[in-house]
C-alpha cells in the first residue's frame, strides 16, 4: 500500500511539473473567443496575432485561440478573417497570468465570402489529420440538392473512400468497414442508424451543422469502440443577437428552424441562446402526382416517411466556458405493402460542456447522454425481425494546448441495453436480451517542430459483458517537406463490440439490428473455442497532401485495414443446438486522391477511389456485397452575379457494379411445421426456396452512373430577410440504375428516375 502511494505521489509532483515547465517564469497565456457582431457565431480559422512581435494564431472551429508562453508586458491583439473589419484591444500579461478575451468582428464594407486558405494551410502544416475530411455547412449547400434540400448524406457520398448503396437504403460503408464498424456521433453522442430509408437525407439538419469531422481510418485514442472509421457531427448554438428562422419546402418535405437569443451575447457578459428544428417528408403524397412514372404503385407512391425533431439551448459565460442542452426524436418509415414494412424510432438527448478555469492553462470538456433506438421489419415471410438498443453515456477529458504541442486525457463510461428478435430461414429463433457497460479511458499528445509533427495516444477499453479489455496503441506522424508538400502516416489498434444484425446477402438492407458481444460459446474458423470475442483490426494509411498553389489542393492516400477477428450472427443455424454466432476475418485495402479548387466563386471537388474488400468465413474467400472495385465523384459549383446572388452545381457520380451471389436453382421450399409428421409428399407449399450458387458474391451488378443539376437563387428584400429559390434535377440523364433484383419474382427493380423539383426557403 505505501508502495502504490509513493508511486501516485511521485507520478502527481512529475505531471504537476510538466505542467508548469508550460507555464514557465516570465510569461502568460492570452485565450480567447471571436464572434460575429451580427449573429453571435463564432468565427472559425480567424488569424489572432499580437501587433509588433511573432506571436499568434488562428481560431478553431469554435472561434477559440490560446497564446502561450506569451512574455509580461502590454499587448495590442489583433484578430482578423476574410469579410470582416480587424479588431483590436489592449491586454496586459502578468507572470504566471491568464488573460481572457471575447471580441466581436464586424462585416467589411466588401463581403468577399471566401474561405481563409492561410489560416487552414497553417492547420496542415501542426496537425497530421490523416484520412481526415473537414465537412462545413458551405461545402455541403454547394452539392445540388435533391429536392432542393442540401443533406450531409449527399455530400458524405462524394468523399473518397466512401461507399453508398445508392438512392434508397441510406447506408455508408466507409474503406472497407460496414455501417455498423463506422461511429456517427452527434455534438458528442453516437446515433444509430441516422440515415433515412430513402438515400438522399439525414436526421441532420444541414442549416444547424457547424463542422463535419470525416476520420476514414487511422484515427487517433480519443475514438473508439469502432474498427473501420467515424463521422463526427457538431451543430452550432442559436443565434445570439436576434431572433431568426427559416421555413421551406419542396415536394420531398416541409421544415421549419427558429432561432434566437434569451440573454444577448455582447463583449461584456455571457448569454443564452436556443435553437429549435423540425422537418417531416411529404414524398410519399406528392410522388402520386408528381412522379407518378417512378415505377411503383399509384396508390402508395413513393413509400418513404420520415419526420426529425432537434432543440438546443446554449449558455456562454463572461469567461468564455460554456454549457449546451439538447434533444431530438427521429423517426422514419418505409411501408410498401408488395415488399415490406420497415420503420425505426431514435430518441434521446444530453448535456454537454466546456469550462475554462480562469487561473489555469487546461481547459475540460464533457457530455452526459441518453439514447433509444428501436427497429422492427414485417415482411411476408412471416418472420418479423425488432431490434432495440438503449445507451447511457458519460464522458470527460482534460487538454492542455502549448504553442507546439498538446496533451489530451480523458475517460469515458458507457451502459448498454440491446434486446433482439431474429427468425432465420429455417424457422430458427436469435435472441438477446443483454446489459452491458463499457469503460474507456485515452491519453493523447501532438507535439509539431517546424517540419515534424508526431501524434502518440493510447486507449484502453473494457467491455464488462464478455468480460474482456483491450490496450490499443495509435501513432500518427507528419513531415512537412516544404511549405507546400508534405508527408503523413498513422496506424493502430481497433477493437468494438456491437455486432449488426443486417442481412448482407444482398446489397440493400433498410433493416439494421444491433446486438452487443456474444458471451455464448462458438468457434474460430479452425473449430477453435474462440477465446477473445471482440471484433478487431488494424490500420495502416500513409499518403501526400499538396498546396499546389493558393487555392488547389490534392490529397493522395493508400491504406489497409486487416480484421483478424468479425464476429457474425449464423444465419445458417439449423438445430437448436447450433452456435448462434460464427467468426469471418477480412482484409481491405486501396487508395484514392482528391484535388479541391476553391475561390470566391468557384468549388470545384473530384475523387477516385480504388478499393478491394475481402472476407472469409472458413470455407471460402468472398469479396463483400458492397465492394466497389472504381469510384469516381466530380463536383463543381459556381457563384456569380452582382452579390453573388447565383449559384449554378452539377455532380457526377460513376461506380463500378456491386458483387451479389447468383441464383443457382429454385424449390419448393417445406417449413416442416408439424415436424416429422409433415405430409411433405402430399403438401403444396406456396414458399419457394432458393439454392444460391457455391461462389458466393461471384457476380457483379451493372455499373453505376448518375448526374444531378441545381441552380438556387438568392433574392434579397431586406438585411435579414430573403428567399432561396432552388430548382435541381437528380438523375439528370434519366441512367436507369439497378437497386436490386427480385429473384422470386425474376424482375429487375431500378433506383429513382429522373427527379426534377423546386424548392423554396424564406430565411428571417
């Protein structure tokens, strides 16, 4: 015991130590917030300097900055960003001080509505942000919009590496990994299945997003509980100055936001804010009689339903820590009578913060969270399938951030509750009724020279169920060759425990169950007792980012992703006593480039992406249903007129066909529900069987093609009120793309036809 106390003891005074080595004698910090004096949003990649020396840099994409190591004396900082007039103000740095300061940026006379390159170069140049795509609210409007409304989901399908099923379905499958290995998380919280039946929305409102983080591979210890990759999703607070809104509408749905202030945010106090979203589709009426050709019955239309629900209410104090509350109720539905009913709910909500002590350098975040997700599926069959998971999070971390280099900590608990329902072909019940916690806890530290930049961090993840842990170093580097190439890698250790439920038989599955880790007893693909039931994998990925010139960029990746161990539901259990789970392993491996133009009218954004994914189960090696061998996405948007009041985009989509098992035969398929006694000679039985062939996925479905037209109008009646009027057209040259093919029927079904619509936002 007094061993175990000297050591904590020591371990406390070396970090105390390291933390005052940052705040060395003669010198300060100066942190801070910069906002927009109109709207109260922070302004994120600003530049801050201090006027006459060296010393400064830039927002992030909360508009927060840090100074360290800032000598004592009296200051004029500055800040400044593209469209705004510079503000500046006189601060006084004492020894072993922290000063805070909020200022508020005003429009220039010009609004040049560009992005600030330098500021985001200098972000390359100290960060490694391998296989990691920064997404904002701009780039996404810049996407022709089906039904003229803009939607991550449609911008997510053209980042390289990422892989959709197509217009309807509504999953991402992100270099090698299944939606249920990809994290979507939600200002902190994961969301289930946050895709809408049919493929062209989210349950995310495009107007409230204020930064999409893309982490295709490699990332580093502060994610986890997911092997392939993670879409982080962050949404703004309300408007902080006045009250605002937007209504809209086009034939895919209605939606509403209002916005606005409880207590005004201004340079001298805190404030209070709120924020409040609704949007409910209206395709399944209005395809009746606008898209009647769309190749279904008249009397359902398109059967897709969906209505989404999210508020928020914000609090920033004088000091700049602040506190957001928030939640939300999803729902969807897609109710063909001819195929199936399908339909989730997802519901929930949390607490997050930031607090910055005022007498300290380290700055504490953390989130309190609750979510439901239910899903059920009623086919004819009769074989209904629910599934339902519930979790309760709770998270906090600890950061330090220095000129050159950062520490980061934290820990994370989580309570799991799955409960599952699964009739397979042969009239074999799965199911699961299960409780589970997790505990986590990372350490992370960045420190940049001027032309290297390392990451080290390590996660430890316990998953009480199985009972089983898992360490899991990460590394991630960076070499800054010159001011305009550089060199990245990063690599590391994944496991996770949830296991999904989805038929990957064939390519579109609009059900997605959730299990959490089998304890039961099965076998390794050597008839091994499997000892370890977490599903794992490792990742590689290095690559070149390039500042061709001012405005044009080209990112080149290669990566490979080795899963040693998946663990699967055994869709093929005949006998009761059969293992419910099996074990595959599986390999991926590609590479893509991206080149980005950007200036204050053009945006221009192409990828291609190589990928090969492999599974194996033991008897055979397969390649997966959603194994996209050539992908290809060209954007280009252009914003013109007087004000820049126009905006004209067009995207093109190419991939190459999905893999699918072939039909080898049909039968007569005999349920057997009297067992033994089953007169099966005598019985006509109305079921039909299929006998796939032996080559599993060995054909390919036809290429993919689509093209998608928009132009929007900005009509301006006052300054904080005018219309948005978007007219797109989706599936522009009318390609007709396959969704599926029906084998019992042997009829091909088609994704969407040519969809012309018009939109119109009134935003105040």
């Amino acid at each position: 015991m007094n061993k175990n106390f000297e050591f904590l003891r020591y371990t406390y005074l070396i970090f105390v130590l390291f933390i005052s080595l940052g705040l060395s004698a003669q010198s300060g910090l100066i942190r801070g917030h910069v906002y927009d004096e109109e709207s109260g949003e922070p302004i994120g990649f600003g530049n801050v300097i201090l006027q006459g020396t060296t010393i400064g840099t830039n927002t992030d994409i909360d508009g927060f900055f840090t100074l360290t190591k800032v000598p004592v004396g009296s200051y004029t900082l500055e800040v400044s960003f593209i469209g705004y007039e510079p503000a500046t103000v006189e601060v006084n740095v004492t020894d072993g001080g922290v000063v805070y300061q909020k200022l508020m940026l005003s429009s220039g006379g010009v609004q040049l509505q560009a992005v600030d390159i330098s500021a985001r170069r200098e972000q390359a140049r100290t960060e490694v942000q391998i296989s990691k795509l920064q997404v904002s609210q701009k780039q996404i409007k810049a996407l022709p919009s089906t039904g003229g409304d803009a939607d991550i989901l449609q911008y997510l399908q053209v980042l390289p590496g990422v892989i959709t099923t197509g217009d309807q379905g509504g999953q991402i499958f992100i270099r090698g990994g299944s939606p249920i290995q990809n994290k979507i998380m939600l200002d902190g919280m994961t969301i289930y299945n946050p895709f809408h039946s049919v493929g062209f929305y989210s349950i995310f409102e495009t107007e409230l997003i204020k930064n999409v983080d893309v982490l295709t591979g490699g990332f580093n210890a502060e994610n986890g509980g997911r092997i392939s990759a993670v879409v982080d999703i962050n949404t703004r607070e309300g408007n902080k100055k006045r009250l605002a809104g937007q209504l809209s509408a086009s034939p895919f749905m209605v939606k509403a936001l209002v916005e606005g202030p409880i207590i005004k945010l201004d340079e001298n106090k805190g404030g209070v804010s709120f924020v409040l979203t609704g949007k409910r589709s209206i395709i399944d009426r209005t395809s009746q009689s606008l898209y009647s050709y769309a190749g279904v019955n008249d009397s359902i239309g398109l059967p897709f339903y969906f209505n989404d629900l999210y508020g928020k209410l914000s609090f920033v104090s004088n000091n700049g820590s602040k506190f957001n509350v928030f939640g939300f109720n999803y729902a969807d539905e897609y109710a063909n009578p001819e195929i199936a009913t399908i339909g989730w709910t997802n519901s929930g909500g949390g607490m997050n913060f930031n607090i910055l002590p005022g007498s300290s350098s380290l700055i504490v975040n953390g989130i309190a969270g609750y979510s439901d997700y239910k899903s059920q599926i009623i086919e004819g069959d009769e074989r209904p399938r629910s599934s339902q998971i519930r979790e309760f999070f709770l998270g906090l971390d600890f950061g330090i951030f220095q000129n050159n280099y950062e520490l980061k900590y934290g820990v994370e608990i989580k309570s799991i509750f799955t409960d599952f329902n699964f009739t397979n072909q042969f009239g074999i019940a799965l199911e699961q009724f299960q409780n589970t916690t997790e505990l986590s806890a990372f350490v992370k530290f960045r420190q940049s020279w001027d032309k290297l930049v390392i990451e080290p961090s390590v996660r430890l993840q316990y998953y009480a169920s199985l009972p089983e842990g898992s360490i899991e170093p990460r590394f991630g580097l960076k070499y800054n060759i010159n001011d305009f190439l550089r060199f990245k890698a990063a690599g590391g250790l994944y496991s996770q425990n949830l296991i999904s439920a989805s038929n990957e038989r064939d390519v579109v599955n609009l059900f997605t169950g959730f299990l959490s880790g089998p304890d039961a007893k099965f076998n390794d693909l050597n008839g091994v007792p499997v000892t370890s039931k977490l599903q794992k994998s490792q990742h590689l990925i290095a690559g070149f980012e390039a500042d061709i010139f001012k405005n044009f960029q080209v990112n080149l990746e290669g990566y490979l992703k080795n899963y040693p161990q998946l663990i699967i539901v055994n869709r093929n259990k005949v006998e009761l006593e059969d293992a419910n789970y099996a074990t595959e392993t599986g390999i991926a491996y590609g590479g893509d480039i991206s080149v980005k133009y950007q200036t204050a009218s053009w945006y221009f954004w192409t990828t291609y992406s190589l990928g090969f994914v492999n599974r194996n189960d033991g008897e055979q090696i397969y390649r997966t249903v959603f194994d996209r061998r050539h992908n290809v996405n060209f954007l280009a948007s252009y914003n013109f007129g007087k004000n820049l009041d126009w905006q004209v985009s067009a995207r093109y989509n190419f991939g190459s066909g999905f893999p699918f098992t072939q039909t080898q035969a049909f039968y007569n398929y005999q349920p057997f529900l009297e067992g033994s006694s089953t007169p099966y000679q005598t019985n006509n039985s109305d079921n039909i069987g299929i006998i796939y062939s032996e080559t599993r996925n060995g054909g390919e479905l036809p290429s993919y093609h689509r093209v998608d037209l928009s132009a929007q109008k900005t009509i301006t009646f006052s300054k904080n009120l005018n219309m948005e009027i978007v007219a797109s057209v989706t599936n522009a040259a009318n390609r007709n793309n396959i969704f599926y093919f029906d084998r019992v029927r042997y009829e091909r079904v088609d994704q969407l036809p040519l969809l012309p619509s018009v939109g119109i936002k009134f935003n105040f």
